[in-house]
C-alpha cells in the first residue's frame, strides 16, 4: 500500500475491521437490494402476455440508439445534455464503483483489463467523469429549486410535488462524486498528479496543508460515506421514480418495434379465437401485460410526454404522465415490501376516470417524445376495450356505433348513397368516377371511407382527389356501396368485434375488385389500411401521390395568384407522426411557383393534433378550448393565413376552430388535394388527361 495511508481494507473504524466491515455493507446491500427487485418483479410475473422476444438484432440497435446513444433527449436541449452527462458519467464511473467495493475486500485489487497506461487514461477520464456529473447534479438541482421548469409540477389533483424524491436523488449522487474524488484526492496528496481542474484536483488542493494523520481519516471517512450512499443509492432507486436508472435498458430492448401496428387484443389469441375470450382489454392492473408494467416501472416522470400532449394542453382530464404514476403508485401500493398482496381493484373509478381514458385522441405525441419509449396508446385502447366490454360507452358515442353496426358509416346514412359525391353536376361533367361493381375493373382502388362520402364539406376533397387521379391518368374507380367504414377510430375506440367486421368486409370487397393499389385522401382509412388490414394491396395517400407526379410531370402547378396569402401546413398525426410522411405535402406546396409558406413552432413530429378524427367527431370531452382552436391560433402565430392540411378531420376541427376563434374572414383552411386540383395547369402535361380543365 501507498506510504501513509490505508487501504480502506486495511483500516479500522473503530473496534471493527474495515475488511469485515466492507465486507457486510455491500453484502446487506445486494440482499436487499435482491429482496426489493423480487418484489417489484412479482406483478410483471402476472401480468399479461406479450410478445417482445423477437428481432434481437434491431432490438439491440435500439438499444444503442435510444438507451446509450440518449437519442432523445436533447429535444429538450438543457434537461437533455445535463442528462447524458449524468448518463454518460455514470458509465465511466461504473467501473471505479466496482473497483471501490472490491478495495474494501482486498488492497491489491485491480478491474481486471484497467492498469497500466489504460489505467492512468482511465483514471483522468473518471476524475473528469465526476467533476462533469458532480456539476451537472448542481445544475439540475438549480434548475428544480430556482427555475421550477412548469412540467415537472404536480396539479393537486394529481398528488404532491415529486421535487423531494427528486432533490434526494440528486443530492445522493452529488455525495457519491464527492466522496469518490475525496477518496482520491486524499490518496493523491501522498503521492500522485490528478486531472487539472477536476474536483479530485481541486480537493487535493484544498488538502494541501493537512497533516497526514489527518489525511489518513479523511481517506478512510470518504470510502465509508461512499459505500454506505452507493448501497442506500442502489437501494433507493428502484422504491420510487428513479427506478428508471435500473429498468430503462431492458424497457428499451423490449420496446415496441412497429409502433403504428395496434396491439392486439390478447397475445396469442387470433381473431377467430376472440368469441372465446371471456373478457376484453383491461379492467385491473393485472390484466396490463407485463410491457405495460415494465413501462411504468420505467417512467423517469420528467413530464415531456405531458408536456407535448394536446389533450394536456386544452386542459382535458388527461396527462400521459400521470396514466404512468398513478399504476406506478398502484403498483408500488399494491405489491408492498411488507405484508400482503392486494390485487383485482377496477381501475376506472379508482386511479383513472372513464373521461381520462376517452380524451385521448390517440395522436402519438406522447410516445414520439418519451426518451425512454413508454407506451401510451396501446394501453389507452386496451383501458378502453374494458370499459366497452364492460358497457361503459360515453352516450354521444352509442349512436354512431349503432349505426357504424348497420349501416358501415357513423352517419347512419344509407350505403347506395355512399357515391353520391361523385354526383355534383359541374363535377361530374368534367371527371367521370367509376364504380368496382363487377362489370367495371380499375388497376387503383381510391377508397373514400365514411367521412369523404357522406358530409357536403368533405366531399368537396373527394372531387378533389378523383380529378387529381383523372388528371395524372391513373386507371381508378371506388368501391360505392360495397364500402364500409374503415374502421379506423372504431378499433381505437376499443370496438375491437366492430372494427374486424367492417374489416372483413372491406377486405372481401377489395379483394373482389381485383384492384393493384389503393389511394386514399384520409390518413386514417391510409393507417388502417396499411397497418390494421391485411392481405391488401399496397396503399399510397393522395399527397404522396401528387408530389410523386409532379417529379415524374405528370402533373404541374400553376402559380398563386393573391400574394396576400401566406399559407401553412399542419401534419395530421396519422399522416406525419404515425406514418412519417413530413415532406410530401410540402413538397407540393412549394412546387406552387409563388406560393409563400411558414411552418408553425409545432410541426412535424412536434405536431399538434387538430382535436382528432372518427369518433372523436362524437365526443364532447370536457376542456378549456377546443384543439382545433389552439391550432388555429399556432397558425396565426406563425404569420400564416391560410391553413392547409391533407385529412379531413382536420378539414372540420380547423374550420371549426377558425370559427370559434373569431377569425372568419381572416384565416381560411383548405385540403392538400383541394389546393393542388385548384391549380392544375393544363399547359404543361395536359395530354394525360385530355380533358377539359376545370376548377373543382
Ligand atoms: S396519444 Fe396524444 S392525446 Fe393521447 S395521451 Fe398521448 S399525447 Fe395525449
Ligand atoms: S412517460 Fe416518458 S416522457 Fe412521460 S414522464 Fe415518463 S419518461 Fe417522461
């Protein structure tokens, strides 16, 4: 050993030994630290099935990406970097915390592969690690004491501030950097340089002029202070929200791959098998799969997914947060350390209220922006598919699933109907749409769905679409009456028998027509029908379309006449977020010669959702505003006075919030395929057609 001072093996403190003593403390600590994991495995153990072991390779990708690579968090730039650099300090130092548990054992210890000239390097890397973490944890603790960032707060109806767990945390590392450089700098004051500027250094410094004696106990004080806080550290974390300092790797690993795919109802069980399964979605904790709970184990409460939720923001009873911490405290309260299990409690009318669940508009902010890959959807659907099981169906809503049951639309209106669109005089003398009855083949399906068909507004994006496919001169036809519902919102709503029957059907249908493709205009009959059918063929959605012509020229745009208009697109979230087409749309606005547009500060990934879609029509949530309204406002924040966007739930929400917010006359909203037919020119490309041209 150094001359002058002790391994802490090799000191004693007081009556007892070090080595016995560094010998107990870490073995009472993995004991515990063991009994608390068991605990908390136990509800995984039973919860429901799901299946998360495939794809090992891409799994292990993700890993890297999102887990080591903290590929998220910077979209939150200073919680993000203070973040990864607690993070990334955390494994450096992972290896000195395990060199120092085993000093206590044995003097001459050394991690096997760090000595030598990797040692020395391995050495300064730490003392910086440290420094960088220690300052970091200060930063943070500033940031929460001082500056209180507004999501990291507790609404009262949520329970109390987690600013205490929070501070204990930080305050827990901060002593762990200290102690750890103390260590060194008192064992470094006999006999060795340290990094410049880092606190090892800085301690040394600051220990200059104290005896050695002394020195010697402040050696020895630091590696008990450091062992005992390392043990009661790793002990802590998994008995509250720092949990995730354990759990997020595996939650990563086992993070859902096809995020767009609906989980469905029951692991294992097939369609054919579902009139068979007893009861549907969840009720109780325990019928969460053993994901969901890993999920909740894993929420880090930092609050972005709260924070990017529209619901949240219209003060909808709905925080995705507190979905995660209210089954985490369940969890927690349910499963106890001590005593005995209690478990069955309903959920809905115990931590969750039925509004809460049916806020939701399933719009994918949340889980685009949670670092650590929670999962909000797929347990928002399976919450509700308890409660439709259980007859819990908001009253607004009964009506149009009676009718999407008997008719295929949530209208109630008669299915011959369903093409009447294409009947509109001016329409029709310029572009003929024909229907897949039998007689009539087509290589393109565009399939309408129930909103396009049937509200006079729509519509007018439907003779959009059909005049777009006419002018580019795809061989298309619809499917009329044989057409249902997509199905789409029905099976988000957690109408599962509903959906797969309005699926089959279509299924069926557009199997017969013998159709090659399908284009639709309504990003959610796009999402079901890539993500919800099978079996189908490949389908594209009308923006992808229009700008795919107008590379190839088939299809040009003439220019904007009125330079007063400044235009803007808003992403519908199942276009942008749940199918990742961002740039399409804009493509096609910018092939618009003097067509100016603005993006809005929320756009692409960060989009916010227009209020939703399908049943979302249906349902009066309580709320301060209305989403629609809160766009419509982004909008005009942004400069713009023209509103284009590519879905036609968007179409009725923005139009409506335009109304609401008092600015007819001064906003208007139009669709995508709207605006591109508005502009077709026929001088270029116009043999395609060979029509006549006309406005639609
Ligand atoms: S999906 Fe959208 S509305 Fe639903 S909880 Fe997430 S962010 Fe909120
Ligand atoms: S679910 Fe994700 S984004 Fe939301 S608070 Fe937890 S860690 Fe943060």
């Amino acid at each position: 050993m150094l001359e002058g001072i002790y391994s802490p093996a090799q000191a004693s403190y007081g009556p007892i030994p070090g080595r016995v003593l560094f010998s107990v403390i870490p073995l009472l600590g993995a004991a515990c630290f063991s009994y608390i994991i068991g605990k908390r495995i136990v509800p995984l153990l039973r919860g429901a099935a799901d299946s998360r072991l495939d794809h090992a390779a891409i799994r292990l990708m993700r890993v890297l990406r999102f887990w080591l690579g903290q590929w998220k968090q910077p979209r939150y730039w200073v919680a993000g970097v203070l973040h990864i650099v607690i993070f990334a300090g955390f494994l450096v130092l992972a290896a000195r915390s395990a060199s120092l548990v085993m000093l206590g054992v044995s003097e001459h210890w050394v991690l096997p592969g760090i000595s030598g000239t990797l040692g020395h390097w391995y050495g300064i890397a730490k003392d910086y690690a440290a420094t960088l973490v220690f300052l970091a944890v200060v930063i943070a603790a500033i940031r929460r004491l001082v500056f209180r960032p507004a999501r990291y707060a507790v609404p009262a109806r949520y329970g109390r501030s987690h600013t205490a767990e929070a501070i204990l945390v930080l305050a827990l590392i901060a002593i762990l950097m200290i102690s750890e450089s103390l260590f060194e700098a008192s064992q470094a004051a006999f006999q060795q340089p340290l990094p410049l500027l880092s606190l090892a250094w800085i301690f040394r410094n600051a220990l200059s002029s104290t005896p050695p004696r002394l020195l010697v106990n402040f050696h020895a004080g630091a590696y008990l202070v450091h062992e005992l806080t390392f043990f009661a550290f790793l002990c802590f974390l998994p008995l509250g929200k720092h949990f995730h300092v354990v759990t997020s790797l595996f939650n990563v690993y086992f993070a859902k791959l096809d995020r767009e795919a609906l989980k469905p109802v029951k692991w294992g069980i097939s369609d054919a098998q579902l009139e068979q399964v007893k009861s549907f979605g969840v009720t109780a904790f325990e019928d969460f799969t053993w994901k969901h709970m890993l999920d909740f184990y894993s929420c880090a409460d930092c609050g972005r997914c709260s924070d990017q939720c529209p619901a949240n923001s219209v003060g909808r009873p709905l925080s995705p947060r507190f979905i995660t911490i209210k089954a985490r405290d369940y969890a927690f309260q349910h499963y106890p350390m001590f005593g005995s299990v209690s478990n069955g409690t309903l959920l809905i009318g115990s931590i969750y209220s039925a509004d809460e669940i049916w806020s939701c508009t399933t719009c994918g902010a949340c889980e685009e922006e949670c670092p650590l890959l929670v999962e909000y959807i797929d347990k928002i659907v399976d919450l509700r598919r308890g409660m439709v099981d259980g007859g819990n169906v908001p009253q607004t809503l009964q009506k149009p699933l009676k009718a999407l049951e008997s008719r295929g639309n949530p209208y109630g209106k008669m299915e011959k109907k369903r093409a009447d669109w294409t009947k509109a005089r001016d329409f029709q003398t310029s572009c003929t749409v024909s229907i897949l009855d039998g007689k009539n083949g087509a290589e393109t399906l565009y399939f309408v769905d129930s909103i396009t068909s049937y509200d006079d507004r729509i519509q007018g994006i439907g003779r959009a679409t059909a005049k777009i496919l006419d002018h580019v001169g795809e061989n298309f036809a619809i499917l009329g009456a044989a057409e249902k519902d997509s199905g789409h919102d029905v099976r988000r709503f957690g109408e599962e028998m509903l959906f797969i029957a309005l699926r089959d059907h279509n299924v069926d249908a557009i199997k017969a027509s013998g159709v090659q493709r399908i284009v639709t205009a309504d990003p959610h009959a796009y999402h079901a029908l890539k993500h919800d059918y099978r079996d189908v063929p490949p389908v594209e959605h009308i923006s992808q379309v229009i700008a795919r012509e107008i590379k190839t020229g088939k299809l040009a745009l003439n220019k904007v006449e009125d330079d007063s208009k400044v235009y803007t697109y808003h992403d519908p979230c199942y276009l942008g977020r749940h199918n990742r087409i961002y740039d399409d749309p804009r493509d096609v606005l910018d092939a618009i010669p003097g067509l100016e547009r603005v993006e809005m500060g929320r756009s692409r990934d960060r989009s916010f959702c227009c209020g939703g879609g399908g049943l979302m029509l249906f349902y009066e949530p309580k709320e301060d505003q209305r989403m629609g309204v809160a766009r419509v406002r982004m909008a005009a924040e942004a400069g713009a006075n023209v509103i284009v966007t590519a879905c036609p739930f968007c179409m009725v929400n923005i139009e409506d919030g335009i109304k609401v917010a008092g600015l007819e006359g001064k906003m208007t909203a139009i669709d995508l395929a709207e605006l591109a037919a508005q502009h077709i020119t026929c001088d270029g490309p116009k043999a395609i057609c060979g029509q006549e041209c006309v406005r639609v």
